[in-house]
C-alpha cells in the first residue's frame, strides 16, 4: 500500500502559476491539504478531490492531518502557497516524519513571491540577495533586526517577506528604520503586491518612502544593494559585466 505525501509549491497566484510538477503531484493525490487562502486558489481546478484547511496558527495540526489520511493508504499534497521551502509547509512535514517512517514525502518546488516579484519590478535580484521575513510570530523582533543589519552590512539585495498585518502594521516602517541606520534614504525599493492574482501591482519607490507605505500580508518589498538602479521605469541590479548603469 502506497503512504505518499506531496509538499506542493503552488506558485504565487492562482492554478495558472504552477509548475507542471506540482499539477501533476495535485492530480494523484486524493487529498488535498492546505491553508484556506491557498485552497481556494486550487479548489475549482481538481473538483473530484478532498480537501482538507485548517486556520492560521493550525500547521502542526494540519501536517498530521496528511500523515493520517496518508497512513490510510492515501496519496495527499499539501500545499503552500509560492514555494513549500521557503516559509512553506516542507519544513514542519520533514520534521515530523521521523515518527511516520513507512509515509514517503516528496517536496515539489514552486515559484516563490521573491521571483515573481522581481520579475514584476525589473531585475533586481540578479546580483546576490536575502530573504527576510518580518513576522514575529515564530522569530523574536530582535533576531530580525539583526538579520537586516547584517544584510545591509553585507550589501545584499533585500526581500522583505511579511511586511505587515492589522496586528503589525508597524513592521514594514521597522524596518525601514533599521536599514536606513546605514543606507542612503534615496536606496532604489519596489513593492510587489498580490503577485499572480486579481489586483496584481507593483511600483517602484526609495527605501524613505516604504517608512510610510501602507502595509498588508499580500505585498512582497524589495531593497536594493548599493549598485541596483532605476532604468526605463525598471529595478535592475548590475551582475557586473562591465557594463556602465547610469
């Protein structure tokens, strides 16, 4: 009897944004899990499947969720939005799996909000970059505070995952406060927000200007390096080919 369990990149936005990978785990599967938002971006593609949510706060719950439909005899994906290893569902599974041996897990990727994001505002990742998110719920403030330190003392390119909620509206201007404790107010950034879905936008401002930028979970922010330029209305960070950005 086969126990598999899929941990599924769904991509950004909507069905369209999938890898054909991650479609066809989706399609073997019998059961599909996953948080609510991400659920409903899947639901009408596969109608013949179940479908498993659970809340915010719930992933624990939601993992042994999969690994008992699985131990059924089942084939599940679990989906996250973007991809599954990066603030995704991955994690947790493979953590738990050690007490499930006989379940196999495959990770499927997807494309994460910091690729499609940049695509939407230019190039602004084609030098080396970080990821950070400004959650607190699962990491304190003051490591995160420390991780922008760093990635402004280390010249990365900065993408800012999490930026805000009605819970933590502040975030965002945080962190724009920590970085300009050593980047020029004028530092080239661009918002991303609801990447691959209805409403999708995107525009480009200085780092001064995300101090007031209203906030919410569906935005992705970026932060150049002290190369990256504004060209034809573009992010784009120079990989150093020689080449003069003016």
């Amino acid at each position: 009897m086969e126990k598999r369990i899929f941990a599924v990149g769904i991509g950004p936005g909507d069905a369209s944004e999938m890898t054909p990978e991650a479609d066809r785990a989706l399609r073997q599967s019998q059961v599909i899990a996953g948080y609510p938002v991400y659920i409903e971006l899947v639901r009408d593609r596969y109608p013949d499947k179940e479908f498993l949510t659970t809340p915010m706060g719930e992933e624990i719950k939601r993992c042994l969720l999969c690994f008992e439909e699985a131990e059924k005899g089942r084939i599940v994906s679990l989906v996250s939005g973007g991809d599954a290893g990066v603030y995704g569902m991955a994690g947790p599974l493979l953590e738990l799996s050690e007490k499930y041996p006989d379940v196999e897990i495959s990770v499927i990727p997807g494309v994460t909000a910091a690729l499609a994001g940049a695509a939407l505002l230019g190039a602004p990742l084609t030098h080396d970059f970080c990821v950070i998110s400004l959650s607190d719920i699962l990491t304190p403030q003051e490591l995160i505070e420390r991780r922008l330190r760093a990635a402004a003392e280390g010249d990365f390119c900065i993408v800012l995952y999490n930026p805000g909620s009605r819970k933590r509206p502040e975030a965002l201007k945080r962190a724009a406060e920590v970085l300009l404790e050593s980047m020029e107010p004028e530092r080239p950034a661009g918002i991303a927000e609801n990447i691959g879905r209805a409403g999708s936008s995107s525009g480009i401002c200085t780092l001064r200007e995300l101090l007031d930028v209203p906030v919410n979970m569906f935005m992705t922010v970026f932060v150049g390096n002290s190369q990256t330029a504004i060209i034809g209305g573009r992010l784009v960070t120079p990989r150093g080919y020689g080449l003069k950005v003016t």
